[in-house]
C-alpha cells in the first residue's frame, strides 16, 4: 500500500546523519516541540532527539519577532501546532478573543484540540484583535495564521 501517510513516515532501518539530525532538530524547535525518539527493535535501534526552544535555526531577533500581516501593520497569530481551532473557552463558553478585545503578548486567543490533548494558541505580541480568519473546528495545520492583532 503506497499512500501519503507512508510517504511522510521515514522508514528507520539506520541512523541519519548528522546533518538529518540537525534539520530534525530545526524542525522540532520550529514546531515548538521538544523531543523526538525514533525506535526499531527489529533493527536494534533508537535514536532519542531532544531540543531547546530557544534553538529554532533561526537568528534571535528573527525567531522571537512576531510576523507582520502583509502591508497592514497587523500581526498574524500563527498556530504552534496542528489541530481543531477552538476560539471558545471549553469551560466558560465565551470566546478567547473576539474582534475588539484588547490582548497582551502571551495571552491564550485560541486553543488547539486533537483527542484529549489541548495546546494553547498565543497572542505574539500586546495589541487589539482585529480580524479573526479561522474557523471554529476548522482542522488547521503547523503555522496557520488564525487572526490579526494590531500591536499597541
């Protein structure tokens, strides 16, 4: 059976070199996660990766600025993961942050949900949510943009 899904899986019959290894590492960082642990018993082999945050491959400044809408001024809330976007707190039935709330950089706009697990969605940077472009359950990807701010 040849699908997609088997496609993005890479078969780990040996260890990667150590330029794969560094590109994973890029990747896990950028995805925002922190650790990766590939095992084939078969073979007799695990290969146990683990990230700081604060390396994402990326130059400082440009790795902690937020990023612009185009041309606008505003600032694009991009998820952190993949998942279900919920724009409504699960326990208060009230939305995170509508159009004209007022956020601080850090605040939780939106969460993300795949089964049980729940990751929060945050504001880069202070400012006022002006526009909110995703949609509520919509299965959304690593670095979707969700909503606009425009920063303080």
């Amino acid at each position: 059976m040849n699908n997609r899904s088997e496609q993005l899986v890479p078969h780990f019959d040996r260890l990667p070199e150590p330029d794969q290894i560094t590109q994973m590492a890029t990747w896990l960082a950028q995805a925002g996660l922190d650790s990766l642990e590939l095992t084939n018993e078969a073979a007799g082999l695990k290969l146990r990766i683990r990230v700081g945050q604060a390396d994402t491959g990326l130059p400082a400044a440009q790795a902690a600025a937020p990023q612009a809408h185009a041309g606008a001024g505003h600032v694009a809330v991009r998820t952190p993961y993949f998942g279900h976007l919920c724009l409504t707190h699960p326990l208060r039935d009230a939305p995170f942050a509508p159009v004209g709330t007022k956020v601080a950089q850090g605040d939780v706009v939106a969460l993300l949900t795949l089964d049980s697990l729940q990751v929060p969605v945050t504001a880069p940077a202070a400012g006022t949510v002006v526009d909110v472009v995703g949609q509520p359950g919509a299965l959304v990807g690593y670095g979707a943009t969700v909503m606009h701010i425009q920063p303080d």
